[in-house]
C-alpha cells in the first residue's frame, strides 16, 4: 500500500551513490531535491536530461519535485520566486514527477495572523499558475512557516480550495513544534493528506531520531492511513546527521538505518 521514496541527497550529491543505497534496499523512487550540490531548480536543462537518463537507465521514478517554493520570508520579493515555481512546474512534467512540495513562507514568530492574507495571496498565485498542469501540489508543514501547525495548514487547505493541493505530513517537524503528530495533526488533515515525509524527533530536546523512536507517532499514523486505504508516498527524510532549515543530511548507514526502522513499522501491520 505505501510505495517507499527518499531525499537522495541525504545520503550524497552524487547521483549514483543515492541510487546504489536507494536501490540496494528495494527502492525505486526518489524526492529529487538536489544533484551534485546543486538544487533541483536550478539544474540547466541538460543537467536535468543526464538525470532523467540516469535514472530511466536504473529503473528509478521521481516521486515529488522536492522543491524550496515558499522557503524564503513573507516580504522577500515573490516575482522571481513565482518564475522558479513556473520552472518547478516544468521539472515535474519532465521527470513525470506527480508531487511537487512547496511550503507557505517564513513569518515572524508569532506574527502567522498577521500576514495571513499575504500568505494565501502568495499561495493562491501558485495555484493558479499551477491549475490545468498534470500535478499535485503538495504542502509540508515546517517550522517558522505560516503552514507550522496542523490549524493553519487545514486553513491553507480550505483556503486554497483544490483538489490538486494537498497535504505533506511530516512528523517530526509537527513534534519540533509541540504538536502531537496522530493525536493533534492527523484528525485535522487526514482527508488532505496524500504524501509523508518520513523522520521522527523528541519533544525533550529536539533530537532527530528513526521513525519509531521519538514522540512522532509515526505507527500511528501510519496504521491510520492504512485503514482508510491511503496508497501514496511514505519518503525518507531522515536527518540523522545534519538538519538544517535549507535540508538535512544523513550518513549512507543511518540512511540504511531509517530505511529498516520505516520498513519494521510497516511490518507490523497486519496486511
């Protein structure tokens, strides 16, 4: 029912280093986020072709566009910003991706209410430039971002009003926020949800950790999304070595680590 993705940049900018690790255990799609120390917009067109050649000759998908749209703050210049989503947009039908991943703009703490209506005329643009293209527009929740806490990524939702934008849950950055993954989040966006960013993380001190090991409720949410038949992408995010606001990085074995600890979950359920 979960068909298993990851960020291979975690692991190395090399291409064909994520791919040999993806691949050496059973997976066969990839977060394309960044290649050769270079983010995915900003790949030339034929960077991207070696990519996309790369990756048809080993038998590999790009699942989402993983890309940084809405990762710069409400009152930086939107315009150019708007042309990298366009671009965005382009990389997905090129890579046959079906996910891009945008998030909803870094607000001063404690300010989200404040710029909520320039947030949403932000992402209302997006969605209009993204309407009639053959993609899901996928939102993450990440910190500091107007989209941080389950509340105020059910009102993008709801505001946006589409049915080709839709949720990115992850875990562990709902539990960097004290939010409860399954107990808080999950009621308010389960019917929204249809993509998972998979690391968990401690409400103690914030630690990164495998799914399973922290507070992020990762069975949970898992065991809920499989009873209501969820199909979609559970993708390795793991951050056990680096994470940073700009992406994380994971060393190749406790890359191979959050691969077997995700995999151990889904065991357990009983299909």
């Amino acid at each position: 029912m979960f068909i298993l993705t990851g960020f291979g940049d975690e692991i190395s900018p090399d291409l064909m280093a994520q791919l040999d690790l993806l691949a050496s255990e059973g997976i066969r799609h990839l977060d394309l986020r960044g290649v050769w120390g270079t983010n995915v917009l900003d790949l030339t067109d034929e960077q991207a072709r070696r990519v996309r050649a790369e990756l048809q000759a080993r038998g590999f998908a790009v699942s989402a566009i993983a890309s940084p749209i809405g990762k710069i703050g409400i009152e930086d210049p939107f315009p150019p910003h708007l042309e990298r989503f366009r671009r965005a947009l382009d990389l997905a039908e090129f890579f046959g991706a079906p996910f891009i991943r945008v998030f909803s703009f870094y607000v001063p703490k404690g300010q989200a209410e404040r710029y909520r209506e320039q947030v949403m005329e932000r992402l209302q643009a997006l969605a209009e430039l993204a309407d009639g293209r053959p993609v899901t527009i996928g939102h993450e929740n990440e910190r500091g971002i107007y989209g941080d806490v389950p509340e105020r990524c059910l009102d993008i939702i709801r505001t946006i009003n589409r049915p080709q934008w839709r949720t990115v849950f992850d875990p562990a950055n709902y539990v960097l926020d004290g939010v409860r993954p399954y107990t808080d989040a999950y009621p308010l966006l389960a019917d929204s949800i249809a993509y998972l960013h998979i690391k968990d993380a401690r409400f103690a001190d914030g630690t990164i950790v495998p799914a399973g090991e922290g507070d992020g409720q990762v069975r949970e949410v898992l065991h809920a999304l499989w009873r209501v038949g969820f199909t979609g992408f559970v993708s390795l995010e793991p951050h056990l070595s680096v994470a940073g606001r700009a992406g994380g990085q994971t060393e190749p074995e406790l890359f191979r680590k959050a691969i077997r600890a995700l995999v151990a979950i889904i065991q357990e359920m009983d299909f």
